[in-house]
C-alpha cells in the first residue's frame, strides 16, 4: 500500500467497531478521505486525541480501497475554546458539516481547506462576534465551489437592480432580481439595500476581518432567511449542526 503525509482537519468522526474509528479528514493535500483509526476508541489510544472534530493534525496515511489507514498523528492546533463553549462549538461544527458536504472525495483544491483552517481560527478567538465569520465562510465556500450569488447585476438578464430601498433575492436562481425580471415560480426574498451591501463585503472582504461587520436586527434575519435557502437549495440534506445552532441562538 502507497504512504503519504498531510496537513488535515478532521471534519467528521464516527466509532466502527468495537475500538476503531473512522475520521473524514480534510486533507491540504489531498482533498477530502476517509480515513480508519486503529483502537482510537480506547482513551489511551496514540489516535484517541487526535481523531477528535475540529483538530488540525499532520497524518500518515496508507491509501487503501474503501478508505485510507491512519498510521501516525500529530496535533498542530486542538482549538480549546471551540470544545469548551457550548455557542462557538455550535459554529464550529456547522462549517465543518457543511464543509463535508459540499467537497467531494479526492477533489484537490487547497482553497476550501485554507478558509476552513482560517475560520476555525477566527471562531476559536473569544472576541471575536462568530455570525458574520460564519456568514462570510458560507459565501466564500461557495463561491470556491462554482455558486457564486449574483449580488451586482441581475441573475437573469444582467441588468441593474437599480437604486431603491430594497431588492430582490432569488435563492434558487442564485442573486439578485432587477424590477422587471420574474422569479418564474420561485421564493424570492426582499432585502434592504443595507444588507444586501453587507453580503458584497463579506463574499469580497477579507474574512479575517469579517467580525467587523454589525449584523443586528432586521439584517440578521433577513440574511438567515437568504442564505437558509441559498445554502440549503445547493445541498441533499438537512445540517444537523445547523438545527442545533438555530435552537441555540
């Protein structure tokens, strides 16, 4: 069996069998595996610390057929404060589902794996307010997987939206509706200008400074309504993270 070294985060993990564990990892190098973790089950297991969500490790794996065996781990960053608040926890696991089920396996783009890294990050900082962190991930995530939301020009005819105080969203369609374009049957949701403003900054600006942005009030409901559908359209199921965030907040 071919061996090989990563630098990965683990995105998902689940028991098999009586010792082991299986580990979705999001590797730099490789894109998403699966990968088998020998008695990792067992709390004084060389594997046991480090096949836990959100941690960062550097892995060597041997390529296998269904999945991959993990033959030595090594923490980079455990990000302590995403275990011990039950809030930030709530996030954490919400980027890394979806994270998980946007990526195909062995699709290599290091660009998905470097803003996940980035954001874990950035919810790991206990001043730093996570909603718009987690905002502009959902965003950018999809704009590195080819669902870039129309948010300047019309997503049916690429005209202009216009000046007024509000706008329309077509989340299926992907972006913006100008006046006289119609939905052809689909929800469309009214925005004010401002929050529609606010979407540009968080897709174009750094993330990093994404915390930044006020999202209060109207706006926040208005952009949990966008990007619920927006998100949930593109995938096959429900997040069970995102049920838990939402009774969380």
């Amino acid at each position: 069996m071919a061996i090989y070294n990563a630098e990965a985060i683990v995105i998902r993990v689940r028991d098999f069998d009586e010792a082991d564990k299986v580990a979705v990892l999001l590797t730099r190098e490789e894109g998403k595996v699966q990968a088998i973790a020998r008695g990792a089950r067992r709390s004084r297991n060389r594997y046991a610390a480090a096949m836990q969500l959100f941690t960062q490790v550097k892995v060597q794996l041997y390529h296998g057929r269904s999945m991959d065996t993990l033959s030595q781990a090594e923490i980079t960053e455990s990000f302590r404060h995403l275990r011990e608040d039950l809030v930030r926890m709530a996030y954490g696991a919400y980027v890394c589902e979806l994270m998980d089920e946007m990526i195909r396996e062995r699709q290599r783009h290091e660009s998905p794996y470097l803003l996940l890294l980035t954001t874990l990050h950035l919810l790991n900082e206990l001043d730093m307010e996570p909603e718009p962190i987690r905002r502009a991930y959902e965003l950018k995530l999809f704009s590195m997987l080819g669902f870039r939301p129309s948010l300047e020009e019309c997503v049916a005819c690429g005209g202009s939206v216009g000046t007024g105080p509000q706008v329309r969203f077509a989340p299926v369609l992907g972006g913006v509706l100008c006046p006289t374009c119609p939905s052809e049957g689909e929800v469309v949701h009214r925005l004010a200008r401002g929050t529609l403003e606010t979407m540009k900054r968080l897709l174009d600006g750094d993330i990093r400074k994404a915390h930044m942005i006020k999202i209060t009030g109207e706006m926040a409901v208005e952009l949990d309504r966008v990007m619920t559908d927006y998100v949930g359209h593109r995938m096959e199921r429900k997040l069970k993270s995102k049920e838990f965030l939402d009774s969380l907040k």
